[in-house]
C-alpha cells in the first residue's frame, strides 16, 4: 500500500520495499528505484487544478496532457545499501517543486527510511509539457506558472547536460531490442528501462574484461550515483546500440550513448563503488 499527502510545497508518499524488487545480490536495482517513484505519480500532485474536478469537470484538472522526461539525476547514500537490504523495508518520499519555467519544470525527490529517518536517496528530475498531437514541448497554462510564480524568476538549477564521446571508439557495444513490456502509456520506452539497457550493457562488458577497474560481477559494485539525458523516443520493436566507455579521469565512472541507428536516444553516466577484495569475497558467501 501507498499513502500520500498533499500539500502546495512538499508532497509525501509512504510505501515498503518488496521481495520481488530485488537482485540477486539482495540490492534494489536502479531501475526498479525509478519505477517505483514513477509511478507514485507524486508529481502530478503540484500541477493539479483544484477547482477543475467541480466547476469543470469536462476538462483535464492537470496542467498537462502529456510528459516526458528531460533528464534526471540520482545520489545514492551508503545507508541505500545498508538498509535496503531485506524485503519490507518501510520507506517515505518527499518530493518538492525546485523551479518551474515555460515549458518544464524541476523537481527534487528524496528516498527515506521510515523506521531510523536516514535519507537514502536524492533524485532531482526535468520533466517537459508536451502536445499529445506533435509531441513537441508546449507552454504549461497560466494557473500552473502563477501557483508557482515564486519558482519562475528562480535562477535554473543544474541539469543533466550532453557529452561528446563520438571521437573516441567504445568501449564495449550492447544490442537491445525494445520489448513489448518496456513501453509505457506514452507508447514509447520508459524512462526507466534505459537505466537497465545500460546496466546490462556494463554487466555484460565488465564480464568480457571491456574495462580497466569495472570487472566480473557488476552487482559486487554499488552504483553511487547516475545521470540520464533522453534525447529522442524509440519504441517498441527499435534496434538499439548501446554504447560504453569508461571515463579516462574517473575509472569508477562509465559512461553510455544509445542509439538507433545514427539517431541519438539517451546519454548515461553511471558511478560505481569500487569494492575492496574482502568485500568481493564476503559477497559470495
């Protein structure tokens, strides 16, 4: 069960971590995170129109008809592996408005443990208005920039910016073919299907020894943090390539470009925590 509260600064979700959301290696994959806050649906809490549901019940009461995800950027704190470590942990989130502009808007969620109140995990996310008809971004109405009219003169926060790898050859290359269940109510691959393309892609080239730090099992490594820049739509069906190299300054750091052909689809970067050897050897206990 999922609870939530609404309130105009801060909207607060509970839930627990189920067995089924697992690894192997008893760790909640990235994806599984992503899913999971996705579909609490908290954002779609501060764009709601109050007095639509009475006076025009006809009429869409959220701002939008239509959103995609620009970018989004997760931090991952030790206490993330130390706790979520066994089914039915009890969580809370909070998630807040950070900055609203034309088209787009910013918000920040953090993961909780409900049972000591550590914070676990940060997530700060762009999400851009669209038009069901172009699925091109479109101006969000007046009633949402003047709710939040506070946030519009803010200046932007950082968000998850491209990188230039195309001089440089890959490191490992991954083929994907986008599922039928990797399609969301948009009609296009979810959001959170690319965090796993790209960890598998990682998994797949730290086993064949692509990589100079990163190798055997990726699971033995905990991801710290990650970034996802989406870039354009594929769908179901879509041949993708998804391609890796290890970051020349950071060793710890891989990053991804997906592609469909020579079509740009998502970038990612993911950090790991590079594992001591007792470590290794505790986890195959």
């Amino acid at each position: 069960m999922t609870s939530a509260v609404e309130d105009m600064a801060v909207k607060v979700s509970t839930g627990r971590i189920y067995p089924w959301e697992f690894d192997r290696k008893g760790k909640l994959p990235v994806w599984s995170l992503l899913h999971r806050l996705e579909f609490l649906s908290l954002s779609q809490h501060f764009f709601k129109r109050e007095s639509a549901r009475d006076s025009q019940p006809h009429r869409t009461p959220y701002a939008y008809g239509m959103r995609f995800v620009r970018g989004q950027s997760v931090q991952f704190n030790p206490a993330f592996y130390e706790l979520l470590e066994f089914p039915g942990r009890a969580i809370r989130i909070e998630a807040k408005i950070i900055f609203v502009g034309k088209t787009s808007w910013i918000y920040e969620t953090k993961l909780f443990d409900r049972t000591t109140e550590r914070e676990l995990a940060t997530r700060r996310i762009q999400t851009v208005n669209i038009d069901k008809k172009t699925r091109r971004p479109k101006p969000l109405p007046d009633w949402a920039t003047e709710r939040y009219s506070h946030l519009t003169s803010l200046p932007r926060p950082a968000t998850v910016q491209p990188f230039d790898l195309s001089d440089t050859e890959p490191a490992f290359v991954y083929p994907v073919t986008v599922a039928p269940s990797d399609i969301d109510l948009n009609m296009h691959t979810n959001q959170s299907q690319y965090a796993r393309y790209c960890f598998n892609c990682a998994a797949t080239g730290a086993k064949s020894g692509a990589y100079s730090i990163i190798s055997g099992d990726l699971l033995d490594y905990d991801v710290l943090s990650f970034d996802l820049l989406y870039q354009k739509e594929s769908r179901e069906g879509d041949s993708l390539r998804v391609e890796s190299w290890e970051d020349a300054r950071e060793p710890d750091t891989l990053r991804f470009q997906v592609k469909r052909g020579d079509d740009k689809i998502l970038q990612c970067k993911m950090r790991f925590r590079i594992p001591s050897v007792p470590d290794i050897e505790k986890a195959k206990l």
